[in-house]
C-alpha cells in the first residue's frame, strides 16, 4: 500500500506505474515469507491458505491497475 501511495504521489503516470510494479513484487516477496513462516511453525497450514489467497488477489487487483494506468499512459503517448 505505501508503494501505491507514493507512486501516486510522485505525480506522473511513469512513475506511478514504476511503484505499481514494485508493490506487485512485493506480493511475490510476502508470498515467499509465508511458506517460510509455515515451515517454522509461526502460522498453520489453514492461514498460509488464506493468507496466499489474500496476497495472489492482491497482486491480481495490482496487475489490473498496473495495465490500467499503462493503457491510459499509452494513450495520452498517442
């Protein structure tokens, strides 16, 4: 979310789209960390299911907005 803000923040479609990338990786890094919090023990196998489930919506609404403000940037470009 703090990715999001600040790409938005920035003031240019670019740049926003830049930080959108970024958070969206960062759902991939936070899915990483669950598998690992799983395998020690700091969550059970029902929450790393819907904490995954939580995080890939997450990345999806990401990517739509992502390819949202790519489309309006090409078509101010044109």
């Amino acid at each position: 979310m703090s990715n999001i803000a600040e790409g938005f923040e920035r003031g240019s479609q670019r740049e926003f789209y830049r930080y959108l990338y970024i958070a969206r990786s960062s759902c991939a890094e936070l899915r990483s960390q669950l598998y690992i919090a799983c395998d020690v023990g700091y969550i059970s196998n029902g929450q790393f299911e819907e904490l995954w489930n939580l995080a890939e919506n997450t990345a999806r609404v990401i990517g739509g907005l992502k390819n949202s403000v790519k489309h309006t940037r090409d078509s101010i470009k044109s």
